[in-house]
C-alpha cells in the first residue's frame, strides 16, 4: 500500500488467479489496517481477482 494502488494493481497482474487469491488472504491476515485502507480506497479491488 505504501507504494500505492496502481502498484497493488501491477503485482496482482503478473499472478495466477490462485496466487492472487493467496497474496490477498496473507495480506489480509498480516495487515488487517491495510487490508481495510485497500478495500476503502479500492473498493473494486475484488475486480483485480479475474
């Protein structure tokens, strides 16, 4: 998050739909704060799955 959401973005482009998945649940378990800053600040975040 620090590097912005266009970069949460790019990362979660050069993966596989299951390590999208994967990186979100860590990410999400790591940092719940983050984890809520994205969903407010990106709240098509779940889009980037696809």
């Amino acid at each position: 998050m620090e590097y912005g959401i266009d970069a949460v973005k790019e990362l979660l482009s050069t993966l596989t739909i299951d390590e999208r998945l994967g990186v979100m649940l860590e990410f999400e378990d790591a940092s719940p704060d983050k984890f809520a800053q994205l969903v407010a600040d990106a709240p098509q975040w779940t889009e980037w799955m696809a």
